[in-house]
C-alpha cells in the first residue's frame, strides 16, 4: 500500500467524485511561473522548455548528451512530472541560442530561448499553473462541478494539506525508506532496499531478474543484467563482485560507499518528506489553527516565528497570513515547542531517532528547512469536454512552488469512491 493511501483526508465529510486522472501525458499539463523572466542579457541560455512522458531529470540527461556539456551546467528551477506535459525553464552557459533551438531531442521541445546574466537555480520559481483531466466518471462531467466547488470552496478558506504527493517517494516507492537507512546508519540494509527486493508491479523485465539475482547473492550476475543505464546500481554490485574475505557485511558497507552522494541526498529529502506528512497527518484535523510554541509560516515573506500566544495570532491564521509549519529535517533545522513539538517527537520516535541524529546531514548538505502545512489554490476553473481518448472533466488552478496538484486532486476525488448515485 503506497503511503498515500493512509494519508486522512481534509474533506472527508464532503463525497468525491471518483474518476481517474495521468491516463494520457496530454491529462496532466503544468507550466512554471517563473520568479523572474530573462533579462535578455548574459552569457546564459535560457531556454522554455516543454517536455512529454519524461522527468525533468531525464530530460536534463538527454539535453546534456546532445549539447555535449555535463549535467550539471544546466540550470532548472523546479522538477516536474514525468506523467504530464510540462514546460518549464532551464539554463545553459556558454552556448550558441541557435543550438539549443535545433536541438533534436526525444519528447522535448525547446519553444524558445533568451538570455541572462545568471544560472538558473532549484527554487527560481513563484508558482505552477495545472491543467488536469479527469476521466472514466460514472455521470457527465458537469454532474459533479457543484461537489468539486464545495471542495475546493472549503480548502480555498481552510487551506490544502501541504502533502508531499507519491511521486516524491518513487517509481518504487521507496526513496524514503532508503533514506531512513542513511539517516540509521544501517548500509547493510540500504544495498538490500537499492539493489534487491524484486517487484514484479513496478520493475522492468531486466531489472526485475537483476534484483532476482542479487537476492541469491549473484552479485556478477547482477551486474551483467542491470541495464547500463542503471549506472548507480552496476556501481554499488562492484565491492560485492570483488567480496571482502567473506565477510558479505563488510562488502555491502563498502557497495553502500560507492552510491553516489547526490543520490543519497535525494533519498534523504524523501524520508524528510515523509516524516512530515507523518506531522501533518496528525495536525489535519486542525490545520486552521495555530496552536502555542508553533513555528507559524509567513506566507507574503517565508519566514518563521515562535508563537507564544496563540489566541492573538489565530486571526492572522484565519486571514491565512500565517499557518502551522512542520519539520524537515536537518543540521540547521529550528525546533518548535509545547504540543507541537512533542508531536514531531512522536514521530521520530517510531524510527527510533532524534534530532540529533540529523547532524550528520551536514555530509550531504542537508541543511533542514520548515515548511507550511497548507497552501491555498487560486484561478480556480471548471470545464469539460470531449477529445480522442473520450470524454473529460477539467480542473485547472495555480498553486505556490513547492506545492503537489495530487494533493488537491485526492480530495476531490477520494480514492477508491465509486462515483455519485
């Protein structure tokens, strides 16, 4: 079960509407709102990107081997969706505009090109816009435009829980599980997660036997199965090919020391992502209010206070000028007080962990942030029709960077609902 179905609803006494969305790439559009536009000046290439069926990572990699320039020189400001289209700006220093513009790419499409004065950067962005279908209603679309605004009309004055959506966990929906065993220390652990446990649902055919054979310890085997764009995975069977005297521990520790640091990063973030839905998921019932010793959000400047009276500061949360924060993790991370604090405790505790155990992130740069525990949509609109692949309800809004569609998609819909009689 994907960690997302134990997820409470916020609209739980209002009915969804059932329906199912992503079906075809074309269901699920999302367009940046940039931060700033491109002076039209500098030595980097900015480019607006749209791409189709693929991640911003994919499609970063797939660039970067035409151009012929690293990876990292390409600047982006958010990750998007690989089950959409998005478009989306990127960044490229040092190269010819006309290059980036003739750039025969799979499933991208540079729309067009500017320049500025500096790289793009991981949260250069204001907002995202959303287009979503929605498909296979039991009743016409329009049948179900007065439950969707009852909805969206309660999370627009209550807000959204700022959920994290599932797609930050994974295709196997376990980032976060991996990143549990770094912040453990347990590398034993974290070699069986990233290169066994077998998924015949989620894993290719390939990758599918490879894991298959890691679980028999043939770790050569493996390797030779794992496709070669499986870089990360052939790199860690390394150590375990060579063995370490038999001590298969000890190799494992050293195969853990060969995955990349970036991508332990990466799973970091998720089981920061998942502690604190684990926080907010107990906040939900009441996460209009504020309550004492809360770290409350400034929404207008991003920033943090104590609460120390929380009758005073509740109007301003009612104003939806401030909200309830909840922890990601890190070094830097400030800490809450009073009841909110003893429920973040609550929830490291399941993981035997405290705080402290967070110091360490200092290796990987993880730093620790909070984070609201809602957002509000705004340019609410409904529509429908019908295409090729048959007929459709359309939600479209724009919500704060940062913040997941599927969120407000699962209210509306309420997994699992069998439609309205």
């Amino acid at each position: 079960m994907d960690s997302d179905e134990l997820l409470p609803f916020y609209t739980g006494h209002l009915e969804g509407i059932g329906g199912v969305i992503k079906e075809h790439p074309e269901d699920f559009v999302v367009e940046e709102v940039p931060l700033y536009e491109p002076s039209g000046e500098g030595t980097h290439v900015y480019a607006w990107m749209e791409k189709k069926g693929i991640s911003t990572m994919d499609a970063v990699n797939r660039l970067a081997r035409q151009l012929k320039v690293p990876a990292r020189n390409i600047g982006y400001a958010g990750l998007k969706d690989s089950h959409a289209i998005t478009r989306q700006w990127i960044s490229v220093e040092h190269i010819n505009p006309e290059v980036l513009d003739s750039a025969i790419v799979a499933n991208i499409k540079i729309l067009k090109t500017s320049r500025h004065k500096n790289k793009l950067k991981l949260g250069h962005l204001k907002s995202n816009r959303f287009r979503i279908r929605v498909r296979k209603l039991v009743h016409p679309a329009k049948d179900y435009f007065k439950p969707i605004m009852d909805v969206m009309d309660f999370l627009t004055t209550k807000g959204v829980p700022n959920y994290y959506g599932p797609q930050r966990f994974g295709n196997r929906c376990d980032s976060q599980l991996l990143g549990a065993c770094i912040i453990q220390r347990n590398p034993e652990q974290f070699m069986d997660l990233f290169l066994g446990f077998p998924d015949s649902y989620v894993d290719n055919s390939l990758s599918l036997v490879a894991r298959s054979y890691y679980q028999q310890n043939e770790f050569q085997k493996a390797f030779d199965t794992w496709p070669k764009t499986y870089q990360a995975q052939r790199r860690a069977l390394g150590p375990l090919i060579k063995g370490a005297d038999g001590d298969l521990a000890l190799a494992k520790e050293r195969a853990f020391n060969k995955v990349d640091k970036h991508l332990k990063r990466f799973f970091v973030s998720a089981f920061q992502s998942e502690i604190f839905n684990k926080v907010l998921a107990r906040r939900c019932e009441r996460l209009d209010k504020i309550l004492d010793g809360d770290l409350a959000w400034i929404h207008q400047k991003g920033a943090c206070f104590l609460v120390e009276d929380a009758d005073l500061e509740q109007k301003r949360c009612d104003q939806f000028e401030i909200s309830a924060s909840g922890p990601l993790y890190g070094y830097k991370m400030a800490q809450p007080q009073g009841e909110p604090a003893e429920m973040e405790k609550e929830v490291l505790d399941e993981y035997k962990l405290d705080p402290q155990d967070f110091r360490q992130m200092n290796y990987y740069k993880v730093k620790g942030a909070r984070r609201p525990l809602r957002f509000r949509p705004t340019d609410i609109s409904l529509d429908s029709g019908h295409d090729q692949p048959g007929p459709y309800l359309q939600i479209s809004f724009e919500l704060p960077s940062g913040c997941y569609a599927t969120t407000i998609l699962r209210e509306i819909i309420k997994p699992n609902a069998k439609g309205r009689s």
